[in-house]
C-alpha cells in the first residue's frame, strides 16, 4: 500500500464516522421531536460543535491532499467527492440541530394527530435509511444502491408537497396552534432538506466511481427537450 493509498483510507474511515455521527444526530432528533424531550434536544445542540469540528478537519485532510500527493483520476474524483459528501453531512447535522432547537423552544408539545398524519415519523426514518444506504454504498462503491437513494428522496418530496395543505387546514380548525405547526412544517421541509443533500452525495458516489457527473443532468435533458 503506497502512502496515498493510506492517506485515502484514513480520509473514507473519516466519512465514515462523521455518517455515523450525522445519522446519531438526526435519529436523536427524531426521538427528541416525537416524545418532546428537551434533555435529548439539548444533547443534539451540544454535539453540533463536533460535527462541525469533524468537518474542518477532514477538510484540511483534503486540502493536504491535494497539496501534497496531487491525486489524478480516480483517486481525484474520490477526494472531490469525499469533500463535497463531508459538506452535506455538516448541513444534516444543521438540520437536526435546527429540530433540537424547535423542541428546546417550544412550550408544548405539538399535537400527536397533526405529527401523524403529515407522516413525519416517515420522513425521520426515510432519511435515516437513505444516511444507511449511502454509508453501505460508499463503503462498498456500491451505485445500484446509490440509485436506490433517488427513489426515497422522491418520497420525501411526495410527503413535504402534500404537508402544507395538511397543516394549513389544521390551523384553519385550530388557531391556538399555528406557532406549533409552523415548527412542525419547518421540520417537514427540513427533513426535505435533508433528503436532498443526501441524494447529492449518491450523485456524488457515482461520479467517482463511474466519472459521470449526474448533477442538472435531467434539467439539462428537459432544456434540450424544449429547444
């Protein structure tokens, strides 16, 4: 094993636990969000600091990368993507922080009918699989499974298209909880959120380990479609 290839290992055991770090914090936020507990909530805030730490650091290990070995093809792809990946797993993080931070806020709890039927629990563990899926895929450069991703994103953004007439007609029943919903639907597009980044390091995956860029590829496809 030459010294790049070390280096390279060391940076995919780096993602690694910052997955496993960023799928912590967003299943702690489920839980803190659905049973209203602040102690959790403010365990995730704590946390965020870490993750953020976690970033810079393997943004420099990147940067000496670069400086240091100048990687060229695929180990190239592989350290672009790597940063890109570690810059959606601090968003997500930010996600679940900005949950944490609704559940430290708010006074109540919201009501347990209106979590339900906007599937919110749903959301928590579809994006929960999908962190699974692409840490396996990575792991394994699995893009078959990478591609699985784009069909749960899909989901997520069936569920978030159909949250806010939901939630409107609750506050139009019930105008004591408009301020509790609006957190609520603030997580639901969160979680959308998250969803996408998620999505962008399967794209992310696939560019390294096949060199096709699939970012815009279907905006692009349609623009031609229209000329």
């Amino acid at each position: 094993m030459t010294h790049l290839d070390a280096e390279l290992d060391q940076l995919r055991q780096a993602i690694h636990e910052m997955m496993v770090l960023a799928h912590s914090q967003l299943e702690k936020s489920k839980r803190a969000f659905l049973s209203f507990d602040k102690d959790l909530a403010q365990e995730i805030i704590h946390y965020e600091k870490r993750m953020n730490s976690m970033e810079l650091s393997i943004d420099r290990d990147c940067e000496n990368l670069f400086a240091l070995f100048q990687p060229v093809a695929s180990d190239l792809r592989f350290v672009i993507s790597m940063m890109k990946i570690n810059s959606g797993l601090e968003r997500i993080g930010d996600y679940a922080d900005g949950i944490a931070d609704y559940v430290v806020d708010l006074k109540k709890s919201i009501d347990p009918e209106a979590i339900k039927v906007v599937n919110l629990g749903e959301m928590f563990d579809i994006t929960l699989s999908m962190l699974t899926d692409i840490d396996v895929a990575i792991d394994n450069k699995d893009t078959s499974l990478a591609r699985i991703v784009y069909k749960k994103d899909a989901e997520l953004n069936e569920i978030n298209a159909n949250a806010s007439n939901i939630i409107r007609d609750i506050m139009v029943k019930d105008t004591d909880q408009i301020r509790p919903l609006m957190f609520l639907f603030s997580t639901v597009r969160k979680l959308e959120r998250v969803g996408d980044h998620i999505k962008n390091m399967a794209e992310e995956l696939i560019f390294y380990t096949e060199a096709e860029v699939l970012k815009h590829k279907g905006k692009l496809s349609t623009s031609k479609q229209k000329g």
